[in-house]
C-alpha cells in the first residue's frame, strides 16, 4: 500500500480530533490536552519503532477513551472495548482504511490498565505506553489528585500518609495512588524509550510523596 502523504496524515488528525471533540465529556483529566500530550508521546515513541504504522497510531491516540467512565465505576474495565467499538463505527463512514481497522481497536482495548489486555503489536505497545506515561511526572500528579477530586477523595490518610502501618487504598487517599499503581508503570512499559522516561518521571513522584508527607505530618 502506499504511504500517505503529509497532507493526508493531517487531515486525518483533524478529523480524528473532531470526532473525540464529539465524544469528550467534562472529565479534564482524559480532555482533548489529555489526547494531545499521548500523541506527542506516540510520536517520541514512534521514532524508535519506524515499522510501526503512524495512522493506526495516531487514531488510537485520538480515540482510546471515547467511553471514559469514572475510575471507581463497576464497569470501568469495560471502557476500551467500548471505544474501540465505537471508534469502528465513526471511522468506517470517515473512509479510513478498513484494513488498519482491526489494529487500532487492538491499540485502543489493550491500553487500559484495568481491562489487563495484553497488547500483542507494535501500535498498541506504544499507544500504551504513551497513555501510561501521562500518568507519571508532574502532570500526571496533578491528573491524579484531579480524579480524586472527582471521587471525593481524601488528599492522604490523617495519620499515615505514606500507609507505614496500614493497608494503602487510593479510592479512599489520593496520595496512596503512587504506590498502587504508578510506581507499577514504568516497568510495565512495552518499550524502552518509554521505560527511560517513565522512570525518570517516577522519581519526581516520589520525591514529591516524600516531601507532600512530610509537610502533612508537620515534620
């Protein structure tokens, strides 16, 4: 098949742009910014996997959470297969390549964390990694203390902030999240240029943990 032009490339992105613009609901932690920062992490991503396919990429990107439900929603883990159902029926009237169909509802069921599909290509792998690493770093905390908002949330356990003595459970303390999952991520990542990176922004979480705890605690 031949290459897309650059011309064609974005025009795709805009379309694909609009069409997660339909769908995008009042969450600011999974906005249209949210979708922008993970394709500008594909794009980092891709340029150390030239084999992968830039247009699967870049519309599992834009798509991977047309159904964002709530993090303490029963149903959560089914939100990726939901847009990736979703993300077929929008792009088969757009004229989008019915063969790359299949890969990007791949791309976008296997980036959930909670729906633990494992991503089995090279797109998915790095639209993966690409959402995982807007979780970590600086804005990746100010997305979690965001969501916790969102859920009512404590900001951290009154007493044990950093959970020395009890049981760590994020649904109920903010800063517990660090060591529920994010800590998990960066060796998670599929990638090692996503690895490199994902640790770097682990240590700023954890230096911030360290330092949130302590002035919590009033040492």
């Amino acid at each position: 098949m031949l290459e897309r032009t650059p011309t064609d490339f974005a025009a795709w992105r805009t379309q694909l742009v609009a069409l997660a613009a339909q769908d995008a609901g009042t969450d600011g932690a999974h906005d249209g910014a949210h979708l922008d920062r993970v394709w500008r992490n594909a794009q980092a991503l891709l340029a150390h996997h030239p084999e992968a396919d830039r247009l699967v990429v870049l519309a599992a990107s834009y798509l991977h959470d047309l159904v964002n439900l709530p993090k303490n929603d029963p149903a959560r883990n089914q939100a990726s297969r939901r847009s990736a159902e979703l993300a077929r029926e929008l792009l088969a009237p757009l004229g989008f390549p019915p063969e790359k169909l299949d890969a990007v509802a791949h791309a976008i069921e296997a980036h959930s964390f909670s729906a633990a599909i494992p991503a089995t290509t090279i797109e998915a792998k790095i639209v993966q990694d690409a959402d995982r690493l807007d979780g970590l770093g600086l804005v990746g905390l100010a997305r979690m203390f965001y969501i916790a908002g969102r859920m009512e949330s404590g900001l951290a356990h009154p007493t044990d902030p950093l959970g020395d003595e009890r049981a760590h459970d994020d649904r109920r303390y903010a800063l517990d999240h660090i060591v529920v999952k994010l800590d998990k991520l960066p060796d998670m990542m599929q990638t090692e240029a996503a690895r490199a990176v994902g640790r770097e922004r682990l240590e700023q979480l954890m230096t911030f943990r360290a330092q949130f705890a302590a002035e919590w605690s009033g040492a």
